[in-house]
C-alpha cells in the first residue's frame, strides 16, 4: 500500500492521493469486517494535501476579456453575454449550456437571455459546456488572460472579488 501511495504521489496531486487513501481506508475497514481479514491500511498514513492558491481574476484580466468581446456581431455580444453571466453567477459550463429556450413556447424556458447566451452562430444549435469552455478560452488567447470557465467560479467564491462583494451586500 506505500509503494502504491507513493507511486500515486508521483504521478498525481497530493488531494488525489489523500482521496484515493481515503477510499481504499473505508474499503478495506468494510472487508476486514466482513471477511474477518487484517487491515493492510492501518498502518499506512495518508498523504499530506497541501493548499494551494487558486488565482483570482484581477480587475485588469476581466477588463481585458471585456475588451475582447467589444462588438457588435452576434459572437461578440454572445461571447461577452456568456463572460458576464460566468463572473456575476459563478455558474458551470454545463449548467450555463444547459439553460433551456424556446421562442415559441416561454413556459418551456428557463430564463429570457438564454437565447443570447446559449446560441450558436449560423444556426448551429446552442453551444455545449465544451464549445462554451473553447470560447472562453479563446477569448482569453485573443487578449492574454489565461481563462477557463471553471476559474470564474474560484473568482466568484473569492472574499476579495467584486462580484462576492456584490452577492454579500
């Protein structure tokens, strides 16, 4: 069990390592019991997780992913719709593609500005979590900012960013 933890930490991060020890821990205690066998984990320590700083987005990195989406096509307000949504909301790629819009039907929608949200271009369908993610990324190519859609949560969630003031007050 060392060897494998230690094989682990080698290749992976030391919170999936410590996940990992914490599975096989409750396993092995459930088949001791059941099958009267000894523990090979009690005496394995589990991994040290070390925290890590997560970057939050300065004021200078939104102004730029603003700037980049400056336009008026459809992408550009689409692309700058969606970077707003992510930085006031916190939202999930998967959850912000899965926002439902009908034109005909608005009792079979979730929200009015899905249509501009979730909206291809050239009558391609709505973007996926995964068309939304190389958007954003994109976006932040263009302008210099490393970005994914998962950072906007970390920047949401963050004491220090404007939009965690905004959701307190």
């Amino acid at each position: 069990m060392r060897r494998w933890m230690v094989w682990l930490l080698g290749l992976y991060s030391d919170a999936y390592a410590s996940n990992q020890y914490r599975v096989l821990q409750q396993f092995f205690k459930w088949l001791g019991e059941e099958e009267e066998l000894p523990d090979p984990m009690a005496r394995v320590h589990p991994p040290a997780v070390t925290e890590k700083l997560v970057p939050v987005f300065t004021s200078e990195e939104l102004l730029k992913l603003e700037k980049a989406c400056q336009g008026r096509s459809f992408a550009q307000r689409r692309d700058a719709a969606i970077i707003a949504v992510f930085q006031a909301t916190g939202i999930r790629a998967a959850e912000l593609a899965g926002i439902r819009y009908d034109a005909r039907d608005p009792q079979a929608s979730d929200a009015g500005v899905a249509a501009l949200v979730v909206a291809g271009v050239n009558n391609r369908g709505p973007l996926t979590s995964n068309g939304i993610y190389q958007m954003v990324a994109r976006r932040g190519r263009q302008c210099g900012v490393v970005v994914h859609p998962h950072r906007f949560r970390h920047h949401f969630s963050h004491p220090g960013s404007t939009a965690a003031v905004q959701k307190v007050t």
